[in-house]
C-alpha cells in the first residue's frame, strides 16, 4: 500500500459520517423532544419545567433541522421546515410572541440562531451539536441533583 493509499484510509471514511452524526444527534435529542409529522415539537416534562425560555427556543430550533434531515436523508416527502415562525414558537414553548422575539434577537446576538426573514428563526448549523451536548449534560446535571 502506498503512503497516499494509507493516508486515505486513514482521513476519509467509508461510512456516510453525515448519517452517523445525525443517528447520535437524534437519540440524544429524543431524549427531551419528539416532533410530530408537521412539525409541532412536544418536549418532555423536565423540558418544560426546568429549562429556561431561550434553551428551549434552540430545543425547537434543532429538533426541526434534525427532523428535516432526517426526513431527507430517507428520501421521504418533506413536511417539516427547518425554519419556525415566532407564532410557532410562540405556541411550541408557551409564552407570548414578545418574549419569543426578545430571547430570539438574545440568541441571534451569540451566533447560536439565525434569521431567515423578520420573526422566522433557524438554529446556527454551527450549534447543533455543542446545543445537544450541552443539553445532555444539563439533564445529567438536574438528574443528579435530585
């Protein structure tokens, strides 16, 4: 085998490392979320109870995204958007459109959302998986808490 031929096997994968990415993000995110086939996004009781409004804006954010990949990468009808309306918002976390457009306008300041047009939101693509980390750790933080 020749040094180039090592080299390749050694930095490019054989394995789609998109799909293996994606398989870890959403058995993680599960956890604390499920979204429904039009996107309504339920969270768990901890969820809403313990998490503050703007983490739970990027739980939505990002569980839209990793739906919609998901759905693309089975090759299915896409029926849910990766970006959400502050209405939607709005509905998804229980508090008014203010407080949406406020902790929204927080979020885009740190670079962890963007913003598609005035009141639609995307999570950073950035983010996603310092978000589901983070998050993973918070639950293992109020679990041993208790």
């Amino acid at each position: 085998m020749t040094d180039l031929e090592e080299l390749k096997k050694k930095f490019i994968l054989e394995e789609d490392a998109e799909k293996l990415n994606i398989e870890e993000l959403i058995t993680k995110i599960s956890n604390f979320c499920q979204v429904d086939k039009i996107g309504f996004v339920q969270m768990n009781e901890m969820v809403r109870d313990k998490l503050p409004i703007k983490e739970k804006i990027l739980l939505v954010l990002t569980a839209r995204v990793l739906a919609k990949t998901l759905q693309e990468k089975l090759g299915e009808e896409l029926t849910i958007s990766d970006i959400v309306s502050g209405d939607e918002l709005s509905k998804i976390v229980g508090v008014q459109k203010t407080v949406v457009a406020a902790r929204a306008k927080d979020l885009k300041d740190e670079r962890k959302i963007v913003t598609e047009k005035r009141g639609y939101y995307k999570v950073a693509p950035h983010y996603i998986e310092a978000f589901v980390r983070d998050l993973t750790l918070q639950k293992e933080l109020i679990s041993n808490a208790r």
